[in-house]
C-alpha cells in the first residue's frame, strides 16, 4: 500500500518530525536524526554570539534533511514574517513553522496572527507549517490561506502530557483537508501512537527525545510508534464497497 | 446492564430515522466484530421425522395438515449425514415435531450416535423433555438445544397450540434450565416474529435470557428470530414484521447481549441475509431443506415446514462468505467426551 | 562610527564593507544571514555595500529549536 507522505509538494517516508531545541549536546542531536530516520527537522534563528564561536547546528544536520524554520521568538505576524524571510535568505529552503507567542506563561500561540502571517507567507511562496491551538475555525482559515499543514498542540510546549486536546485535533483530522502534524507536548510514544491511529499524517517531537537520559533511543522509539500508529489507522479503513450508500452503508438498503 | 423495557424496544421499532437505524447498526457491527472476529458459524438441519401430536396452527408440520407424514431410519439418518459432511458441514441440527411417540428418546439417541460419526457439533431442536431425557442426549454426544418459546404471551400462546404437548407453556418454559441443568454446552432460545406481540415478545425473551445467563452462567447462550413466513403460499395472519424492524431487533439484541450468537436461517433471503451478514449474525444455516431428509435426495421434497427462501448451497455460501471478508467457521471446537 | 551590531552600540572603521564588517564579527560568514536596516542584504550584495553611520546591522544563523 502506497502511503508516502506527501507535505508542501515533496515525498516522504517518515512521519516522524524531530525539533532539534534543548539537547544537551549536537553529536546526541544528529545521532537522534539517523537513528529514528526523521527526515524534516525543525531549527530557529537567532542572532548570533559576536563574543564567541559557536557550533552551527547546520553542520549537525544530515545532508538531504528538509529544514523547517520555526520563527520562535515572533511575538507579532510581523516578526514571524520578518524571521521566514531571513531563514529564506539562507538559502537553506522556504519551509516556514509559523510559530507566534507572545505569552511567556503558557507559550500559547496567537492563532490569530498565526492566520495573518500564513497568508502573507504563503502568498511569497513559502511553505507554511503553522502552529496553532487546535480550533476549528482557525484551522479553515489556514487552509484558505494556503497553509501546506496545520499543526495543532497536543498539549503545552514541553509538558510531555499528550493528547490533552484530542478531541479538538480529531474534529481537524475529520473536518480538513490538509495535513494535521500533531506538534507539542508529546512525551510518551504512546501519545505519537495515539495521534497516528486517530488519523494525523505526521508528529513532531522535541522536548521528550532531547530531555531524554538516551535521545538516540527515543527518538527512535517514537519514530517505531509513529509508524505503528499509521499502521493502525491504515489497517482500520474499511475497504471500498462499490455499491454501498456511503452515508448509510450498512443500512440504507433499507429505504432505498 | 439494563435491559430494554417493552416501551423502549416499541419506540425503537417505531422510529423511522434511518441515520439513527443505521448509527445502531454500526455499533452492533462493531460490538460483534470485537467479541466474534469475521467469522460466520456454518450449520445445516436435518429433519429427521415430520410426525407430530401438537396442533400449531402456524406450522406446515402442525397435526391436523394432511400431508405425508415419514420418519427417517437410521440407514436414511445415516445416508443423509454423509451427504450433508460432504458439502463440507461440520454442525448439524437434528429436528424433528413434537411426537414423543413417533421419535422417542431412543430414536433421537441414535440418531447421535449416528451424526458423531460425521459432526463435531450435534444440537437438537425437538420436543421438551425431562431432565434425564436430556442428559441421555448430552452422553450420546449432543452438546446443544434449540427450543423456541414461540412467543411468550400466554393468551397468544393458547390461541395457536391447539393440541398435544406443546400446550404447556410452562413445561415449554422451563425446558432451557433443564437442558442447562443436563449439562449441554449451549442452549438457543427464540420467539417467532410475528405470532405474538413483537415488543413484548422480545422483552420477554431477553428477560428469560438474561435469568438463564444469571443462573448458568457456564453455558453458551444464543438467540433466534425466525420471521413468520407462509408454507406453500399458505398465509397465516400475524403481525407483519418488515425488514426495517427485522434489522432494529438484530441490532437491538446484539446491543443488550454483546457475546451471544444470534442465528438466522435460509426463512430469510439471500439478499436480506447478505446484509445482515455485515451487521451482527453469528451462525447461520446453509443448503438449508426443511422437509424430511432432502440431503441424499434431492428432490425427494417431503412437505417443509417452512419455505426456503435463500436456495444457495454450502459451497455457494461459503463462497459468498470468503469473497466478503468473512471466515466460514465449520467446526467451534471439538468434544472429547460428554461427561 | 556607530552603528548597531545585533542590538548593542559598536564602533567601527568609517565606510567599512558588510562583507568585511561581517567576517571580522564571526569566523563562519557562509553561515550568517544579514538584515539591514530592517531589510536583507542578501550576501551577494555584501561586497558591494558600505555601511554608514547609524546602521542597524542584525546578524543571525540557525540554531538549535522545536
């Protein structure tokens, strides 16, 4: 069965979507890239240290990885807007994570601005992953806006408490049309798992695999259980009947 | 867990919201896919003797139908089995009317003896009987019985048993703790729909059911709805029970008793039977003759008792079940010894 | 002159060249994305282009993020 991932008009194999923020060290961050096969990677922008060198993170990511800037730190549109176009001018790639917060309590996103920098990114060609609480609303305009994908919280950033807001992220599985990348307090690969088997198309982890005593294994473990749960939400479809009334397949027989 | 009263199930087959039928069929689909799997048990009867002391004037076999009354003897019991093991089959219901007389305990005895040669699963769906009587039946090897109620409206009930045994309610009624009490592993009750007030009947037979289930907790319940059908065209005035309500009280029993089988005979056609394939039946008969014998001779159509009404044979319906994701289960698990 | 190096008041040599500003502020350039004056100077441009006094220089490159 063919299920490439297809995001932002390119193929891929993983679903699993590793944040490269909070490791201890770089050589633990690239050996968790290869070891759980991620193959889109997000990393931040920020200025650099004019009294010391510091390491690149560029250098600790594979070749061939997709780089997904994520414009942490953009408390307004405008910032998040600004960011993008730096990391374009890169010229490491035009995928954007639009993250906008401007609440240090919580690190809640500002759906709203979120929505205004999507559009006025996606209309300068980038591709756009916006981060969002999982509402519906905002999620339609994202898709009108021309967002390649939307990626509802799970629960707050680095809680590790999971699916707190699965409901809200399944009626976005049901009601939209473009991918849902389940983003943000992921803490358990049996949360990754769950978000699979409900139907989401991808799972980004960060803070679980980077915080953990072992990354490497981690972010393979939760690599092995996205894949078990697209496995189980693929497994669950039912075949196609031709001649089933599809509002009412098992019943609408009756009244026909 | 509660069950439904008289009123709710009225309601229920009352409601003509067909997303609300459907929204029930699809949790009954589902309950009975997680506790049975896509599976379809496979059965075939076995009339053995049409002969019968009870006047039902519902039934093509009742006392007063003049039709040609014939018994099997062991050499035709034996003749049919084979021919019925050959189309694969590997349960067997033995039926024969109400006549203690005609088929008496040894008659059915042998008749056993016989089909263990051929089955791994023997049940019986004759005449109420004694405790010991059913114990006898449980040693030579049967491991299930098949008793109807019929309808459990006593004044409907006397207005259509005219004559013979099968007057006694009671007697009647408490067959299924005899036969649990004899030791047999699995007991199917029924109503027939249509004789007796639908609603009514079907909350007195979950009530019944659910006492059984309570009482003998160790043997393996099931529930059968055979619809009224005519005989040769041969109307009887009941209650119409459309397809609709049909549908309603499969759903609504595999929702109030989620791990008993629910059985559906060829009275039903092979369209109807297809669809509730899908939704929530466990056991279903096949090659189905309802007249005397029928198996080693084709043709030798003694009277049926009711008419068949999904012709397919055991290798058209095995195959129906496989191209449709369903496995055809022949044989549940095997006695070793009835002790 | 002053100017204003990734938000902090520097002094550097009059009509110095981002490209040379740039190289003495970090030992990896081919890394470092500019922005000036709120616009990016792309680094095809860095060669070519003077600062002047006043100039708000930001300098950033990627770095580790969720």
């Amino acid at each position: 069965m063919d299920d490439t991932f297809i995001l932002g008009g390119k193929s891929f194999v993983s679903r699993f979507l590793l944040g490269t923020g909070k490791f201890k060290n770089k050589t633990e961050l690239t050996a968790s890239i290869l070891s759980s096969g991620a193959q889109i990677v997000t990393v931040a922008l920020r200025r650099i240290d004019l009294e010391r060198d510091h390491e690149n993170i560029l250098e600790y990511i594979p070749e061939g990885i997709t780089l997904l800037t994520n414009t942490s730190g953009a408390r307004t549109a405008e910032e998040a807007v600004r960011l993008a176009r730096l990391a374009r001018a890169s010229g490491h790639g035009h995928w954007v994570k639009v993250e906008v917060i401007n609440d240090s309590k919580y690190l809640l996103p500002d759906n709203a601005a979120t929505v205004d920098a999507t559009a006025a990114l996606a209309a300068e060609g980038f591709i756009v992953l916006p981060y969002v609480t999982p509402d519906l609303y905002t999620a339609r305009q994202l898709e009108k806006a021309g967002a390649a994908a939307v990626m509802p919280l799970g629960s707050f950033i680095g809680s590790g408490q999971g699916l707190r807001t699965r409901d809200m992220i399944k009626v976005l599985i049901d009601e939209i049309s473009i991918p849902v990348i389940v983003d943000a307090g992921i803490g358990a690969p049996s949360h990754a798992c769950e978000a699979m088997e409900m139907g989401a198309a991808a799972v980004l982890v960060n803070t679980a695999v980077a915080i953990a005593a072992n990354p490497p294994l981690a972010a393979q473990s939760f690599a092995r259980a996205v894949e078990a749960g697209r496995a189980g939400h693929l497994s669950r479809l039912a075949q196609p009947q031709p001649a089933a009334n599809p509002s009412s397949p098992l019943t609408g027989f009756l009244f026909e | 867990m509660s069950l439904p009263s008289p009123q709710e199930i009225r309601d229920i087959l009352n409601d003509n919201c067909p997303q609300r039928l459907e929204a029930m069929a699809q949790e009954a689909r589902r309950i009975t896919r997680h506790n049975f799997g896509m599976t379809m048990g496979l059965y075939t009867p076995l009339y053995l003797s049409n002969h019968c002391d009870s006047h039902c004037t519902y039934c093509g076999f009742r006392n007063r139908h003049k039709i040609q009354r014939t018994r099997l003897s062991i050499d035709e019991i034996r003749a049919e089995m084979k021919a019925i093991a050959a189309a694969g089959i590997r349960n067997i219901l033995l039926l024969t009317g109400e006549s203690p007389h005609a088929t008496p305990l040894s008659y059915l005895v042998n008749a056993i003896q016989c089909a263990t040669e051929f089955f791994q699963g023997i049940s019986l769906e004759v005449y109420p009987m004694a405790t010991s009587d059913y114990r006898a039946l449980y040693t030579a090897g049967a491991d299930g019985v098949t008793i109807y109620q019929e309808t459990y409206d006593r004044a409907r009930y006397a207005q259509v048993h005219l004559a013979g045994q099968k007057q006694d309610f009671t007697f009647r009624y408490q067959a299924p703790e005899r036969i649990a009490q004899a030791g047999m592993r699995q007991i199917t009750l029924g109503i027939l729909l249509g004789l007796g007030p639908v609603a009514d009947d079907m909350h007195a037979l979950f009530t019944h059911l659910h006492s059984l289930e309570k009482k003998y907790p160790g043997v393996e319940y099931s529930l059968s709805f055979p619809r009224l059908r005519t005989v040769r065209s041969k109307a009887f005035t009941a209650a119409h029970v459309d397809d609709a309500s049909f549908v309603k009280i499969l759903c609504l029993t595999r929702l109030s008793f989620p791990r008993i089988g629910i059985n559906l005979s060829t009275r039903e056609p092979a369209a109807l039977r297809n669809r509730l394939l899908e939704i929530c039946t466990t056991r279903i008969s096949v090659g189905s003759k309802t007249g005397v014998g029928g198996y080693h001779n084709p043709g030798d159509d003694h009277d049926p008792q009711f008419d068949v009404a999904d012709e397919r044979n055991s290798a058209e319906m095995i195959q129906y079940l496989k191209t449709h994701g369903i496995d055809p289960v022949f044989t549940d698990w095997r006695r070793i010894e009835n002790t | 002159m002053e100017i204003y190096l990734n938000g902090q008041s520097r002094e550097v040599p009059d009509s110095i060249l981002a490209a040379d500003l740039i190289k003495r502020s970090c030992s990896r350039p081919e890394l470092v994305i500019c922005e000036l004056n709120g616009a990016i100077l792309g680094r095809e441009h860095w060669p070519a282009t003077t600062i002047k006094p006043g100039d708000r220089i930001e300098l950033v490159s990627f770095v580790g993020g969720g």
